[in-house]
C-alpha cells in the first residue's frame, strides 16, 4: 500500500534548483519583476532583466514558487501551454517596496519563509518534498547524505507513482546541506557551494551544522535543536495557528503536543520543543486578544476563539507593525481581482490532487 504523507503534503518537484540554494535579493528581485510581467522567467532576456545567468532564472523561478510567492498557471493564450508565474497576496504582504520586509533583513522573516517552503494545504501544497522529509519525516537527527537521499527515495517510491532518477535526489540533498549549513562550517560539497552559502540568507537560522562521525571521521551533519534566539514569538504563534488552520477553520484548539510533534507541523519544522512553542505562545497570547494557553488533565492546549487562519495573520501583521492597514495596501479580494489566474492556479492544483488521491482511495477500498 502507498504512504500517502508525502504525496499529500508536497508536489514531486526535484531538482529544480539547478543546484543553487536561494540568494540574497532572488526572491524580491523576482517579485518585483513577476507582478509587472507574469512572462518574466520565459523571456530571452530574463538573464539580463534578473541580473543573474540563465541557469539562476530556472532556480529563481522554482524558490519563488516553493516559497509559496509565485503560484503558476497558462496565460490568456489559448494556443500556449506555457505556464505563466504570477505573485501572490502573501508575496505582496512580504516582499513589496511598502511591505513587511522587501529585503528579508529581519532574521523573523526568513523562519516565516522555512514555514512557508515545508506548509501545506489543501490547493497550496509544498513544492519541496526532499525539505520536508528531511525536517518533517526524517527519524534521525544525524545524517550523511547517503543516509538522508535514501529516505527521500523510500518515501518518494512509497508515495508518488513516478519516482526520479535517484541523481535528482541526491542534488536535493546537496541542496539542502547547502542551503541550511553556516558558510563557517561547510566542507566539501558540490562546485559553488562555499559560493552558495556565503549568499544563502538561510545558513544564518543555524538549523543545521556540520559533524564528524566519530569512528570514520567522514562529513556528517546534524539538525540543531533548543531555544531560538532569533525565532521571534508571534513567527511561532503564526505557524500554530496556521497548522491548525489545515484541520479547522472554526473556533477550537490544539495541543502543544501536537505542534511539538506531529509531522507537518512547527515543532518539526523549526526543531523546537513543547516548552519552546509554550512559552512562546503563551508571551503572544498576553497581548492577543481570542487566544490562550490552556491546561486540562495535564496537557496544555493552544486555543482559538475565531478562525486560526484569520487569527494567524493578525498575529503575523502585528510583528511587522500591521502591514495590512498602511496606505493603499490591498485586499486578498483586491489582489485576486488584479491577478485572476491566481485562483485559476488554486483550482487547478486542487482538482489534481484530488485525481491523484484517487488510486489511494481505490487500493485502500480493495
């Protein structure tokens, strides 16, 4: 039978980085140029619109649309099967000239985009299903890479019906190390990794580090754990109440338990404990009006007197001091008027998955 937890919470999409980690100023740079030209990545002279080489607009394109930024869907072209790249509200809120961080100089901002690469949801699954066996599957807290592409090919040969050539994986990997591991520490590699991290804005969140195996002495490395310094409170607010946004959109609760532990959620994710998520939660509750922490029969509970979804982003707004009610800042409403196909997107991935559940849902009724 397949394990239907990776397919549920992420597309197949490997190796579509190009082997480059995300960079300083990519995904600003891309939203700026997406929200005026949805054509922008096909375009002969993206290189030089970009301002970087041909193989970094295929890796622009592909974070835009992890970080959950770009949504794609065919342009108004009937003859053309060209998927076309539009910006989505959450990237206006973020990334905009007059939004919460158009630079991602606040280290907050580059947690709430690890957040948003592992999340998934209905109609807005993950685009990055070798980060989210690695931070939300993997049993283990040390790994090689060999060690960590042969989980990712297992839950990939368990959960999709077409599997990539295991070299696609293993650039994922690398991708990975890459990405997470402070500049510092980093040995080794594929070309251009030193280059990579020294750029990479996501070294800095210390999720990973390098170890020596203590017998063979080969590069092993480790996902760090304890308390985050620079993980602000209401990031981790935001996150909680997003996971439980995929489960309810009503008033009800959940127990830290839950968001310590379960795979796809912010413990998880950002590899901190109970405690963590408690005393955060708890500083953000103080001054944010329908929700607590609860404790009853000696579990503690995270409750929400409204929709979570709603109630995260009043959270979420809040550390970036209310973007949402400055000057000309538009509406979900607003922004879907302006960028249609960004519902059209929406559609399309929903009514895939749900022609993708469907051999599951036979093979569990035989």
């Amino acid at each position: 039978m397949s394990d239907s937890r990776l397919a549920e919470a992420a597309h197949p999409s490997f190796a579509r980085h190009e082997t480059f980690a995300p960079r300083f100023g990519w995904l600003h740079k891309a939203y700026m140029q997406v929200k005026e030209n949805p054509e922008v990545f096909l375009a002969e002279d993206a290189p030089v619109l970009l301002g970087v080489g041909k193989n970094m607009v295929y890796a622009m394109r592909y974070w835009s649309r992890a970080f959950k930024l770009t949504r794609e869907h065919y342009g108004d072209d009937t003859n053309s099967r060209a998927m076309l790249s539009y910006p989505t509200w959450e990237a206006r809120w973020l990334l905009d000239e007059n939004g919460a961080d158009p630079y991602l100089e606040e280290q907050g901002s580059l947690w709430l985009l690890h957040w948003w690469l592992l999340s998934s949801r209905p109609g807005a699954k993950s685009w990055a299903p070798s980060w989210y066996v690695a931070f939300q599957l993997a049993p283990f807290a040390r790994f090689s890479a060999p060690d960590l592409t042969e989980l990712i090919v297992r839950h990939v040969n368990l959960s999709y019906e077409e599997a990539p050539v295991e070299a696609s994986i293993a650039k994922d990997v690398d991708c990975i190390t890459k990405m997470y591991v402070p500049a510092k520490r980093a040995k080794g590699g594929a070309p251009g990794a030193l280059e990579d991290l020294l750029a990479c804005p996501f070294r800095e969140l210390g999720l990973i580090e390098t170890v020596e195996h203590p017998v063979s002495g080969r590069q092993e490395w480790e996902f760090t754990t304890g308390t985050r310094i620079t993980l602000p409170d209401r990031i981790v607010a935001y996150a909680c109440l997003d996971y439980a946004a995929t489960m309810t959109r009503n008033a009800g609760s959940i127990s830290l338990a839950r968001l310590a532990n379960e795979h796809g959620g912010p413990g998880r994710a950002f590899r901190i404990r109970e405690p963590d998520i408690a005393a955060a939660v708890e500083r953000v509750a103080a001054t944010t009006p329908g929700l607590q922490l609860v404790e009853a029969v000696g579990q503690r509970s995270l409750v929400f007197t409204s929709d979570p979804f709603e109630l995260a982003w009043e959270v979420l707004d809040a550390q970036y001091d209310h973007v949402r009610k400055r000057e000309k800042f538009p509406t979900r409403q607003d922004w879907a008027r302006t960028y249609p196909k960004l519902a059209a997107a929406e559609a399309r991935e929903l009514r895939n998955t749900v022609e993708q559940q469907l051999p599951l849902i036979e093979e569990i009724s035989q």
